[in-house]
C-alpha cells in the first residue's frame, strides 16, 4: 500500500516544532534518484545560515577546503559555527518468507516472498529480517562492493531547473523547473512556485523545495544474496540513469519530499522549519519504519565541550558549548530541535 507521512522539524538556534499525516500516496511517478540531480543551496532568509543539499543531507564538516559548509548563527560577523552535519535516517524492518520448490526440469527454485501482515509476522518463526537504514551523508554510507556508489538516498530530477546550479529556491525563479511534477508522469503550473501554501504562494521569506527517493540501494539484491527484496518487482532504474542504469528498483521504495522554510520576523527568525512528507511507494506495506535525525554538533566550532540534552516535557532535543565560549571567544547560542506531531502520537 503507498502511503505518506508529513513531518515538520522546526531547527532553531534558541527555539522549536513534526507535523504527521498518513494518507494513500496519489502523487508523480519519479524516476529513480540521480547523483547527476544532486544540487547545493544555502537558506539565508533569516538570522540562521544553513548549507544543504537535495539528498536530504543539511550542513557539512569540511577539513578547511573551500568555504564553510557548515551553520553559523547569527548569520552576520558575530555569528558562531553551531552545525556541521544532519542525515535523515529513516529505519524499516522487511520480513520475508523464503520458499524453495522444484521447477518443471526438477531444478531448486528460491522465492522470496514479503510478509507485511502484522500476525503473520508475530506468528511465525521462520521467517528472514532485513534492516535498512535509508540516509545520504558525508560518512558512515553503505557501498556497492567497488566503493564507487552508495547505497542511499539520491534527488530525483523533475524538481529543478536542469542548467541551475541550486536546488528550487523560492527567491531564485531561475531555479524552478518550467513546470512541476504532479500525479503520475503529468506535470501542473508552469512558471509558477509550487508552494507549500497553495499555486504561486511564497509566504515564508526563503523556501526550498526537493524529492529523493532510495531506488538506488542494491544492499540485499546482489548475486551472492540469499535473502531478497524487490519493493517494486519489475521496475528498474531508467537506463539514463548515470548510475546503476537497468538493475532493479532498490531499497524499501521510499519518497523523500522536502522543504525547507525561514522567515525573518522576530517571532521566527532564529528557525529554520523542515517539513518531510515521507511516502511509501513500493508494492507492498511496510510494517515497521522508524524516522530519526543524524546529528554532528559543531557548537563554537570546538570539538570537544558541546553538551546535549532532551526535555520531555517540552519534547524538545537542544545542546549548548559547555563554557559559552566558541573560537575567537565568541559568545555561542543554543541549538535546539522538536517535533511538530509524530505518526501515530496526534497529541505530541
């Protein structure tokens, strides 16, 4: 069943708020994601500065090669490094009956069978688990056994203007495709900003808006594989694809659709607001997923004083530089982060 969830994470430099919604998944088909679609923008719309990217990864350590990647706060001469990298991560179990029967030549043929209902999988104890962890980051990614390609999450082409170097940015109309994907292969509003509120709508002063989606891990669909899961059998990575072209569809068939909003009145203009509607578009139910962020502090631009903690009661996760004193001695800030509503807690 395609489904999706909305979340929105509300990143802020000393305030917060995920908003989630499940309904049946209705929108474009994409592609799968191309490393030739990845694109780089900066939000600068208020007093917090953030590098990103359209793989869904925010922020970036750099060894001293090139300009800063990582956050700053303000975003003005004073301000502090506070964030050198997020990953989304978004975790799911996939259960799978192995089944092996004798073919019409008395040959052993294995097929490899998804268990999505919740009693089955509870009720039977010979059945194989696979883990996936979809996220793109600077480090830590899973490979295909060259090292050349990770297995991850890539941006989908259809979101952008092509020969623009940014993702699509609200106030960079150069940056928008000339019209956006909409339900199926058909596409809507040529011209247009497809806002978060509504045709043409910019409210917020800065919006970013992109899609990623997992086609392109290959983890358990190798040769040498016992175990195997096709989330979309017999679909296949388009051969203009500069990847993986012609192997199968991959991952646990998820859709990243994001957004990044600012707005510099004195009620917001220390956030930065992420919205996710993740989806689930392969062909079958995916009975536990889990969503969650990777997080590299960079508070003061020291490696060794940050401190973290979680307030339940605000369901608020925030770190601060123990002394207050970042290099320079510059005075840092408080970095924070919540939660609007998670799937399945409405009242969160």
């Amino acid at each position: 069943m395609k489904w999706f969830l909305k979340f929105l994470i509300f990143l802020f430099a000393t305030h917060t708020f995920l908003f989630a919604q499940g309904k049946t998944y209705e929108g474009p088909d994409d592609p799968a994601g191309d490393k030739a679609a990845e694109r780089e923008g900066y939000m600068t719309g208020n007093r917090v500065f953030l590098y990103f990217q359209n793989t869904t990864e925010l922020a970036k350590w750099v060894n001293g090669v090139g300009p800063p990647l990582w956050s700053r706060w303000p975003n003005n001469n004073d301000g502090q490094r506070m964030l050198d990298g997020i990953g989304l991560l978004i975790g799911a179990q996939v259960f799978i009956d192995t089944v092996v029967y004798k073919d019409m030549n008395g040959n052993d043929s294995i097929v490899h069978i998804p268990v999505t209902n919740p009693l089955e999988i509870e009720s039977q104890t010979d059945l194989d688990t696979l883990y996936f962890l979809q996220t793109s980051y600077r480090e830590e990614m899973d490979t295909d056994p060259t090292g050349a390609i990770e297995w991850g999450i890539y941006p989908v082409f259809g979101y952008f203007n092509e020969s623009n170097e940014y993702p699509a940015m609200s106030n960079i109309k150069e940056s928008w495709p000339d019209s956006w994907p909409a339900s199926g292969t058909s596409t809507k509003w040529p011209g247009e900003w497809n806002g978060r509120f509504g045709r043409g709508v910019i409210y917020a002063d800065q919006e970013t808006y992109f899609v990623a989606n997992d086609a392109q891990d290959q983890e358990y669909l190798g040769f040498e594989d016992k175990v195997k899961y096709f989330p979309r059998p017999g679909r296949f990575i388009d051969e203009e694809n500069t990847l993986q072209p012609g192997l199968p569809w991959g991952g646990i068939g998820i859709r990243v659709s994001q957004r990044g909003f600012q707005w510099n009145n004195p009620q917001a203009r220390d956030a930065i607001f992420w919205e996710y509607s993740i989806a689930n578009v392969s062909d079958y139910d995916l009975p536990k997923v889990a969503f969650g962020y990777w997080v590299d502090n960079g508070i003061g631009g020291e490696s060794d004083d940050e401190v973290g903690f979680f307030d339940r009661q605000l369901d608020m996760a925030y770190s601060w530089d123990s002394d207050g004193i970042g290099r320079a001695g510059g005075n840092t800030g408080t970095m924070g982060f919540a939660y609007l509503e998670s799937p399945g807690i409405p009242y969160d």
